[in-house]
C-alpha cells in the first residue's frame, strides 16, 4: 500500500497507517530535537547496519543532525517509517521495532548534557524522574503536552495530548527511562489512544 493512499484513511488501525497518518496530521511547523534522530539513526546502526542507516537518513530528508536543534517531526516520522519496515521481519514486527527505538532514543537523551542533568535532579528516583517528564517534554518537542498523574507510590499514568509520535515509541521511552533510574520489574502500558493523544500505565518496583 502507498504512502498516499494511506493518508486517505481517518482511522489507522496498524503502525505503519499510523505513521503516515500522523505524518498527514504534521505542519512544518511542529518540530523535534536533533536527539531524537540521532538516537534512532544509533538504534537503526546496532539492530540493522550502515546500508539501513543511509537509508534512513535519506528518508528523512535531512544530511546530519545537532542535537538540540529543531527538526520537522515529519522529518523523524519518515525516518521511523523506514527503520521499522526495515526492521520489522527480524525484530517481530514494526510495533517491537519501534517500542526499541524509543528505549534508544531515551538513552540518547539520558546520556546528552540536558539529560545528565535531569538525572542528577532526580538523584536516582523514578518518581522524581517521571515527575519532570513533562518538562523534558516540553525541552525536546515544540508540540502537544504530557502530564503525570499518580495512583499510587511506583505506578501512575500518563497522559499526552497532540503528540504525533507513535505510542510505541512511547512506551518504550518510559520503560528506559524507569529504568535507568532504578526501577525493577518496569511495566508500562498503552491504556488507550485517541488520535494524537493516549495515555499509558507506568509502575516499578
């Protein structure tokens, strides 16, 4: 199916149809960090190779990235569209190969100079690491919102609002992020998703 006949469609109903949709739903306007390519372009490199990173990068339509400055989201979602169907056939499908490129570009911003220091905050606390998601949100993409509530010590959800990126990509973000911090037996959970919003299920032990 192409990508055009795709973006036809009101309600995507697998990855792939989602990214083109959200793509559809993108202005020029709605930029992301440069970490974000970056951290997928790594995660591409170590679960495919150079030829599928080439690929990629020209895909997005961009030649290199600095990463805190700001990139069309369509850029990134182009870049994603290919790397899970590359990927896809040997990871278990573009879901998996998404939710793993979340967990990577989390890292990325967990290793960058913004990121140490949002850890250093946190000094070593999921909950206070998941209480500045919304800022780190907020740092990294000039679109939507994400805000946290809590249900209970180690489990919460959140819930964002006109996010083009995908959900897996999400979760997989979460779950890095949880862990990194500490958290043991991570669960995250996509709740529900509506359009550019959804929300998720987070605890840790």
């Amino acid at each position: 199916m192409s990508m055009q006949a795709v973006a036809l469609m009101d309600s995507p109903s697998d990855w792939e149809q989602d990214l083109v949709w959200r793509m559809s739903q993108a202005t020029p306007e709605d930029t992301v960090c440069g970490v974000f390519f970056n951290g997928t372009l790594e995660a591409v490199r170590r679960l495919g190779d150079e030829s599928a990173v080439r690929r990629c990068l020209e895909a997005s339509g961009e030649e290199k990235f600095v990463d805190f400055f700001n990139y069309p989201i369509r850029s990134l979602l182009r870049m994603l569209y290919c790397a899970a169907g590359l990927l896809a056939p040997r990871y278990g499908g573009g879901e998996a190969v998404l939710r793993e490129l979340g967990r990577q570009v989390n890292a990325d911003y967990l290793a960058s100079p913004l990121g140490r220091a949002a850890k250093l905050l946190a000094t070593g606390s999921p909950r206070r690491m998941m209480e500045t998601a919304p800022d780190i949100y907020r740092q990294t993409m000039n679109f939507g919102e994400l805000s946290v509530v809590w249900t209970g010590l180690c489990s919460g959800r959140v819930v964002r609002r006109g996010d083009f990126l995908p959900a897996a990509c999400h979760e997989g973000a979460l779950e890095d992020m949880l862990s990194a911090m500490g958290g043991r037996r991570v669960e995250v959970k996509l709740e529900w998703v509506d359009g550019l919003d959804g929300g998720f299920a987070f605890s840790w032990e």
